[in-house]
C-alpha cells in the first residue's frame, strides 16, 4: 500500500467516524463502531510511520518528512 493510498484510507476513516459520531446516542453498537475505527487509524498511522522509515533507509537521507 502506498502512502497516498494508505492517507486517503485515513481520510475515508476520519468521514466514517465523523458521520458515526454525529448519530450516536447511547447506542453502544455505534459507540463500538467508533473504537473499531479508531484502532484502525492507529494502525493506519503505524503503517505510515514503518513506510517513512523504509524510505528514509532506502533513500540515505538523515528525515525524509521535510
């Protein structure tokens, strides 16, 4: 998975999680949903982060975030 793949997943979460929100009550289904989601970006930006450095290591260079 690239990393503008792997942003554009982050960003379909982040919509989920935001239209999700705005129906919740004390509906614990939805509240679950929500804790589902946000394990996801967790891993979603763990992934990133691993891309990051992968690049860092193949391209020599001391932050290839800048």
């Amino acid at each position: 998975m690239t990393i503008n793949e792997k942003l554009s997943e982050i960003k379909k979460v982040i919509e989920e999680i935001k239209n999700t929100t705005e129906k919740v009550g004390d509906n614990n289904i939805l509240k679950n949903k929500i804790e589902e989601m946000k394990k996801e970006i967790l891993m979603l930006k763990k992934g990133i982060g691993e891309t990051i450095n992968e690049l860092d290591e193949i391209l020599g260079e001391d932050d290839v975030r800048s």
